[in-house]
C-alpha cells in the first residue's frame, strides 16, 4: 500500500465514522475493489487506495470531507475511471470516492434550454434524455458511452462535436460543489452571461478534482439540429490531409466535426471491431472524417459537395458519403474505438497535443521525426479540426511514461515543439499525474505560482486529489 | 484630493520615476485631465486620480507596477471610460493607468482564423478590420463604437449578438497579462482547446482589472454569416413581449440577435436621435427586435415568417420588417442609444440584472412593484435572448446609488428578486464599486473568500483596482 507522506494515516476509526455516515454497504476494503479503483485508463497504472467511499449525496461528501480535512487524509474523486492523464489515481493512498451513485438527471428545464444533473450520469444517458426532449448537449468525449459527466467537468472534455459546438466548459453555467472543508457552494447562477465576481464556475472546469468536488451541474442547452451528413476521405499523405483541414475553415464552412484517423489506426481499430466499412489500402496515409449539420438538407447537401470540391486540391482519393444512419454508426464506431483499440495492440502512451489548426502539418511531421529519433511508432488521430491531435506511442520496451527518464525527455521534446507551434499539452484529457512533469515546458513559474495559491485557497491542507497538476511543495 | 488609507503615497519622486519610464507628455496632472480620468459612464460618480499615465507597452506597464507595488501606490487600469458598474474609477486616488496608446492590432491570423490585438483597439474598429478579411468578432457591445476591446476582457461584455454567439468570454483564448508586481506572463495558450491546468485566462476574463493588466489578446474568429434579416416587433404588454422570447427558443430557433425595448425607453431615444422610424403609439407597451443570420437566404426568409408566426400566439402587433441595409441601421442605433437617452433623460442608476429567459416576466413585473414601493420610475430593455435586462431607474431626488442608503436597499430588494429567479447581479457590466455592497446577496461567505484568496494570490499588497467587486479586509 503507498505511503501516504506528510499526510495524516488512515485509521479504522476513520473508517467506522465513514460507515455510520454511509452505511456499512458502501464503505469497500477488500482486494477487488482497491484493485478496481486502483486504475484508470492511463498508461498500466495502478495505485489502490486504502478504502472505497461510494456516497450519494454532497451532504454525505461534505461529512467526509470535514473528516479528512481534519485527519489530513488524501482524497481522490472519481467518476467513472475512463481518464487518459491519471486524475483519478489515488497515488496517495487514501480514501478514494466515487461518485457512481450520484447518477440522477435532475430535471430538464424545456423552459430556459438547461439540464440539471447529478455528476454520476454516463454523458451518453444525459444526451440521449435531453435528446428525448428535441434538446442538444454537444460535448461527445469518445468515451461517452461509458464515461460520466462530473469527470468530463473535472477535464474540461471535447470530442468531435467540439469544433462546432465548443467543449464542456461553454455549457457548464453552474456547479454545486463540496470545497475540502466540507463547505457547499453554487459557483454562479443559472444564467447565460455573468458578470458577477470571479469565474469561479470556469475555474472549477478543467481543475480536474483537485478543487472541490462537483456534486450538481447546470448545463446550457440548445435546439438538436435535424439533420447531419457524414463523408470520409481518404489521403495519400498525412500532410495533405492536415493542410486541408484548415483551408475548410478558411474558405468559411464550420463542420460540426472534422477528424483525422491515420491509417495505421483504422487498420487496427478496423481489425478489431471486425468492420470493413472502411477500405483500406497502401496508398492511403489518413483519413478525414467530416460531418456537416443543421436543420436544412438542402443546405447540407451544398456544404458537403462544396468541401468535397475543395478537397480535390489537397489530393483526396474517392469520398464515401455515409448514407444512412446504419452507415454513420459503423464510422463513429470506428472513430471512437480507436483508442482503446490501438491501446490493446501495444500503443500504451497517449499524448493530447493541441496546436493553432494550421500547424498540424509541423506537428505531425515532428512527432515522426521524435520517433525515429527515440525508437517509438506513433499513430496520429484526433480532433484535428480543433487542432487537437492524439498520438498513441508504442514503444518495444517503455510501456509507462510515468517515471520513466527515456520518455521523458521524448515527450518533453514534443511538448517543446507544441509549445513552440503556439499550443500547449493537453487539449481535452487533463494534466492529471502523467503529464505534470511537462507544465514547466509550457507556463512561466508565475503561472504555476498563482496556480499553486489558487489551490491553496480552495485546500489549504492539501488533500484532495493532490499532486495532480503540480506539486504544491 | 481622495485619501489613499492605508496605502503609501504618491511623491514627486514616483512622478519623476514615471517620467522617465513614459516620457513627460505621457505624464499628466493637470486638473482637467485628472477630471475627465475621474469618471466613467456610472451614475454621476467622480473620483480623480493623483496621476494619469499612459504607456504603450507592456513593459512600460511591468516597470510601472514594479514602482507601485512596492511602495503601495494605487492602480486603476482604465480603458475606454465606457463602464456601468465604476471598475475604472480610481476612488482611491493614485495611479490612473490608461491603455488608450495601446491601440494596434497586431495581426489577424487568416490561417488559424485568430486575431491578436493589444487592449487599446476599439471594439468597433476590430471587428471592422476582420471583417474585411470575412471574418466575425461577434461580441458586440451597444459601446462597440467606442468602448476598448481590452475593457470588454475586463467586464467579460456581451451585447445583442451573445445571444447566439456568446459573450467574450467564449472567444478569448490567450492573454498577455501584467501581473501587479510586474511580471509578464501569457495565461494560456493560442488553441481552441484547453485543458492545461487552471484556467488563467477565463479567471482573468471578467476579473475588471483587479488580477492583472492585460496586454495582449488573442481571440478566436469565426467565419462572417453572409446575411442577416431584421423585424421589429410591437407587443401590447410587457409580459407577453417576454413571454415570447423563451418560446421563439422552445420552439427551435436560435435567432442572432433577440432585444427588449420598453415603450418609455424608445420614446425616449427616438426623441432624442430625431427618428421616426419606430412608431410609438399608446397601444404598445415593448417592442421585440429579432434578427436572424447565416449562409443561405431562403432559409433565413423561412425562419423569419415561422418567428413571425409564432408571435401572433403573443399578441404580437403588426411587424415591421427591415428591408435595407439603411432601415436596419436605423433600427440599430436607436437599440444602441437607449441607455445614452434614458441616462441623460433622468434614469441615471442602471441595473444589469440577468434571469434565466423564462423567468424575464416575473423579473419585469417584481421590477414595476419595487418602481412602486420605492419611489422610483424604471424602464426595461437589452438582451432578452439572454435572460438579461437593464433597469434604468429614474429617482426624483437620487441620483447615484453608490453610497445611498435607501436605494441601496431597493436594490438589494431586486437582487433578491434576482437571486430567488435563479438569476445574479451582473451579466455583462461587472460589479466595479458599484454594485459590491450586494455581492453577499448572491453569494455565501465561502464564495466570497476563495474570490479574496484569489485577488491575493495575484496581488497581495492589494494595489491594482482594490476595493472593486469586493473589499478585501
């Protein structure tokens, strides 16, 4: 079991208190369950913490905070472990607490386009609710069939959907949220615009659960467009397929999702779902992904032949257009299987890039080059319309990033390079615990300095989720 | 001259240190600059600087902030000296920091549709310069004419577009900021995503000068809609005018522009442009102005009769279509000049409450009762669409609500109101001085303190805009 350094020690007294305000059925120490919690999908990770808390209401996580924050126990929340940066390892040992029960979705305000939900709903349950409803929630992590809601919060999560319709932190109005000493706060109104003190609410987005912990959430809504067209094409070299994503933008069309799948990724996502929906050949490098939507085909129809037009000039071999909606599913099931797919096949690194869109092309020719350079291969796919490329590293022997000097110095290098291309580490998946090595390649000691302090303004014994991000000492 | 308690004060030696820095003619203490710098468009509020400087980088800026954090000078960052809520005031004396020298823009990124500008730029000026390139700043305060680009950062502004294309907030990506002890740092980074540790620049947005003076601005563009349609829209009652709003978005539209004009309001203003362009007769009470934009004519036709359509369930009165480009200017600028009318017709105390959509009837009705109660008379207009509303109050005997006891207590009797809507103080004018005794209002204790934790974290001798938005001891 880790130590739990200059923190205070789990005791079973701690545990009796934590029963009588939980009930005996969601206090959990056996093996399997520290195991289970032990990880997330980051890299092979595993740091098992020292007891399970599975309350359901933020009066009960405030009770338990008071506790720790007293006994100086480290804390780690947790939605449904899907993350990619390690927020929700319990690398100090602790309690970790899970949010799984706090699955109710509120209520659907058709009123004022706005949902109130519970952190524990999977985002693919509140989509398909308010969807019910004729309402949109875009913010679509891959993970969305499995992934929960608070910890899209928590990551300030994107998805395809993003590039049109912006990532979670433009939907997120208010939070109810427990701060470590157990005191319960709404962050701002349930408002559209706010001009009222600090954005506490915004501040809270992204700070992956090392502020308080979000325990209700206020969304924006808007209409769900009628109607969506899908096409994907195919490029003989990576290059050209990057270019073209910006000279989308540039000739005025904003397509509510535009991907890219190296080939070598569709190749092994398509290998494992068994899908020959895609063809794949060697003349083929990548492929684009763009949907268009709105609420007129007609109008859809022109934007989709307009692009395809466009694109002849960047080299695109033969488009399919998907059809029907049988034929949309198998591509987005594609597209969103990649990662867990090329995970199984040895690529057990991921990195979450995010440049200017236009600087796509440097970035990739770099990442080959790191590879060549550190004896990896890489497999480049993403959100390229945002800008937002994921690179899966499969290296012969380093397997985790985490703590190793090697990959280290790689991935250090790549950041550099994003840094010096205008962007920065992580555009959708946290800093978390991997990625902390690497915030001094892209912030000046006074950003982590204010960092440091904002923490400690929320927690100033420093026990929720902490040394995730930075360090505070 | 007003005391600068508890801070040091500013000598003849810190004059001539700032000479040096900026030169002499950027240096000024004469009384009539002093006066014009001692207010902005709040109430009939005064309070002069000690000294005016004007510098035109940021590292004039970070030497100057060196100066007056060590020895305690007040700082007030001033823009345009177009604000509502007295965020530029130096009511501590001091320091009068004016970025109006700051005033180019420094290139529009056609390949990444970004712009990066320095704060001094007018909003109007900006969006005209990317506008020729086609592309859209869509933030558009009704100040856009001469309000400063870097203001609109510091009050997080909205404006009749936010409606449909959101508030600054939604479109600033990276900040060059001047820390109060002089440090420069960048907050973010140049993408469209971002999850990169805490979230500096939406911390800074809307923190009205009180963190940091920013310097430089990078915001997101998105491709120019290609036509807008325009109608004007008479109701015979305030509530059904407001209760059409949230319908026009129940039933699936999302127009790009949705403003409320009191009858009283638009008289006023049309008055005072010589317009005749909106009839006023005494059978309507408000007016609805919708616009619809974006790519394809005939669809917009379609949206515009279906809104159209809808609004006879309202009682709407007999529409009028804007047919011209000059008809819809028109139309705009006496929206634009409302507050300027009402302001010099009496209505000198504005409020800037924010509801969300559904609850603007209530909001207007508590607004009329409380008119009643405390002697004042109100009108209503701004941004429907939004859920936000100014209240114009005209007082027979108070002029200014800073400092009055009994419209303090009116207005804290509407915040209330507000608050209990699900609403908050501000949704696009900030808090300043003026609105800061009603933060408690709106928020509880723990709010309040992690805010203060946060002002000192940037700054904590309290030099740069102390005493807006909240009090710090």
């Amino acid at each position: 079991m880790p130590a739990t350094d200059a923190k205070g020690t789990l005791t079973a007294e701690h545990i009796q208190q934590f029963k009588t305000i939980l009930g005996d059925t969601y206090v959990l120490s056996d093996e399997e369950n520290l195991t289970h919690y032990g990880h997330d999908e980051t890299e092979h990770l595993q740091y098992p913490p020292e007891v399970v808390l599975k309350p359901r209401t933020a009066a009960e996580i405030a009770a338990i905070m008071k506790i720790c924050n007293k006994d100086l126990i480290p804390v780690t929340p947790r939605g449904a472990g899907t993350g990619l940066s390690g927020g929700a390892l319990p690398h100090l040992g602790g309690v970790l607490l899970s949010t799984e029960r706090m699955n109710s979705i509120l209520s659907i305000d058709e009123r004022n386009l706005q949902v109130i939900t519970e952190p524990g709903v999977i985002t693919e349950v509140l989509q398909n609710a308010v969807k019910e409803k004729g309402l949109f929630y875009p913010p679509d992590p891959s993970s969305r069939g499995s992934c929960f809601i608070g910890g899209n919060i928590a990551e300030n999560s994107g998805g395809p959907k993003a590039v049109k319709y912006g990532v979670v932190k433009d939907y997120v109005l208010n939070l109810e949220v427990v701060l470590p000493n157990g005191e319960i706060i709404w962050t701002g109104a349930n408002v559209l615009k706010n001009s009222t003190g600090y954005n506490l609410t915004q501040l809270l987005v992204g700070s992956e659960g090392t502020l308080g912990i979000v325990t209700k959430i206020v969304l924006k809504l808007i209409p769900f467009p009628k109607f969506d067209l899908l096409m994907l094409v195919p490029f003989a070299s990576l290059e050209k397929a990057s270019e073209a994503v910006s000279a989308i933008f540039r000739a005025g069309f904003v397509p509510s999702a535009l991907e890219l799948v190296e080939i070598d990724a569709l190749k092994i996502v398509s290998k494992m779902v068994e899908s020959t929906a895609v063809p794949v050949d060697d003349s083929i490098a990548a492929h684009l992904i763009i949907e268009v939507d709105g609420n007129n085909m007609d109008v859809l129809m022109n934007e989709m032949e307009s692009i395809a037009a466009l694109l002849t000039q960047f080299d695109a071999g033969e488009i399919f257009f998907a059809d029907d909606a049988q034929q949309k599913a198998e591509l987005w099931k594609l597209r969103r299987r990649v990662a867990e797919a090329v995970k199984t096949s040895g690529y057990t690194i991921e990195e979450d890039t995010v440049v200017p869109r236009a600087e796509l092309p440097a970035l990739i020719k770099g990442v080959k080059e790191l590879g060549k350079q550190y004896g990896f291969h890489a497999v480049c796919y993403g959100h390229a319309g945002d800008g937002n490329l994921h690179i899966r590293i499969n290296h012969p022997t380093i397997k985790n990033s985490h703590g190793n000097a090697e990959m280290t110095e790689a991935l250090r290098a790549l950041f550099e390079l994003v840094k010096k291309l205008g962007g920065t580490i992580s555009g959708e998946h946290g800093i978390g615990l991997i990625q902390k090595p690497y915030m001094t390649t892209v912030f000046r000691d006074a950003n982590l300095y204010i960092m440091r302090e904002i923490k400690k303004a929320f927690d100033p014994n420093n026990i929720l989720n902490a040394g995730k991000i930075f360090d505070l000492n």
